[in-house]
C-alpha cells in the first residue's frame, strides 16, 4: 500500500519534499506516513488524495496493521 503511495508520488512528479510542502507538512512527517509509520489525519489524507488526483478510498489501507476491534 505504502508503495502505491510512493508510485503515485513520484508520477505525479514530486519528490517527498516538493510533495510535503505542498500539503504543508514537514518532509519528515510525510515520509512516516509514505513507509507506514504513521497514519496521516483525515484532513491530511483527502489533501493527499486531492493532490494526487487518487479518486479510490484504499490509498491508506494497510493490511500488515490489525485493525482495532473495540
């Protein structure tokens, strides 16, 4: 999933901080979200989404993290 992220980056022709500025975040933070180490807020995600012109709700799903049953 997290590659997909990084295929759709890099298509769309931004490097991690040409793409982090433009969301307004720090390089460091989207690369944690781009390798999985964090998950990005909603808010974040739809600007993700946007900018790369992603219409699919699957762009952060990530099967090697359990999903919480509460």
């Amino acid at each position: 999933m997290r590659k997909k992220l990084q295929t759709l980056r890099e298509g769309a022709g931004y490097t991690q901080q040409t793409f982090s500025e433009r969301l307004g975040v720090s390089r460091s933070h989207y690369a944690q979200i781009e390798s999985g180490d964090k998950n990005p807020s909603l808010r974040l995600s739809l600007k993700i989404k946007q900018a790369l012109g992603y219409p699919y709700d699957d762009l952060f799903f990530n099967p090697k993290r359990p999903v919480s049953r509460h």
